[in-house]
C-alpha cells in the first residue's frame, strides 16, 4: 500500500485545492498516469499516479482544501 502525498508546493503556497478526482475508488492506475488535478493560487497542477495499482481510498473529496504534505490517496500496488 503506497499513501501518495501532496508533492511540495512553491515555499510561498500554503494550500491548495483538489478541482477533480480522475479515477475513483476502486479504479485501476498506471503509473504516470493522470490521477487528479489541483488549483493553488497561481497555477493548476494534473498530478500523476507515483505507482501502478488500484485505488485503495481517497481521502479527500473534490472542492476540499490541502496542505504540503497530506495524505490525499491510499493505491494498493501491483
């Protein structure tokens, strides 16, 4: 079980915001593969999958608030 963090953002971003959930629970991912994307304030960011599985759990629902380091996705490796 891999828990996938927020990557760090720019020292001046504080938080960000999840827009949109691309694959949900229960979903197959490839690594790379697009998993969801977040706004800041200065830019939108597609984050992609760091490892190969399913999508375990989501711990956070689109339109939610985030913080450098928060755990925002459980992915069961393959």
């Amino acid at each position: 079980m891999l828990k996938v963090k927020i990557p760090m953002l720019h020292p001046q971003v504080k938080e960000a915001k999840i827009v949109e959930w691309l694959k949900n629970t229960g979903d197959n991912i490839e690594k790379d593969e697009p998993l969801l994307i977040i706004e800041t304030d200065k830019t939108t960011i597609e984050l992609d999958s760091p490892t190969s599985g399913i999508v375990d759990k989501i711990l956070f629902i689109a339109g939610s608030d985030i913080t450098n380091n928060d755990i925002l996705v459980i992915i069961n490796e393959n």
